[in-house]
C-alpha cells in the first residue's frame, strides 16, 4: 500500500503514507509524509490474507498526529518537524 498526493505540475509530493513490510524480526511499519517531512512511523502488526482500516490525521496548527487501526486509536503524538507546514 502507498499512497501519494502531488501538487498539480509539481514533482514534489504533498502527503505520502505507506506501510512498510516486516523484516529481521521487526513488525511492519505505516509511515505518514507532509511535505517530505516524516510526520509518524507506527509499528503494526499485519497477518497477511487479513484486512486492515487505517486512519492517519495531522494538524499543522501544533503537529499533532494520530493513528488508528480498524477503528481503535493505535498511536498519537506530535512532530515538531510538521508544525505549521502549510499545503
């Protein structure tokens, strides 16, 4: 999975999120962009063949980021990297 937003006739990539895949004995990882900035990087556990809800929310007024998982919030936290990035 991994999805990108581009601005029109730009190259540079809006909103990125993406899940990694397990390795070495590491879960998987989904992954959050703004701007190329590294928003969150959340473990997960994933069972192939299963279905996965994921929801990802960034508020660029103070850098506050949360992370769901099939409806339950997994993870929140806030990146000063992200804070008043404007799209």
């Amino acid at each position: 999975m991994h999805i990108a937003l581009s601005a029109e006739h730009a190259t540079q990539r809006l909103v990125r999120s993406w899940l990694q895949p397990a390795a070495l004995n590491l879960k998987a990882q989904f992954k959050f962009e703004v701007l190329e900035q590294e928003v969150m990087t959340v473990p997960v556990d994933i069972v192939l063949g299963h279905w996965y809800h994921f929801c990802q929310s960034w508020s660029n007024t103070d850098g506050q980021w949360a992370f769901h998982a099939n409806g339950k919030l997994t993870a929140a936290g806030d990146s000063w990297k992200v804070y008043g990035l404007i799209i």
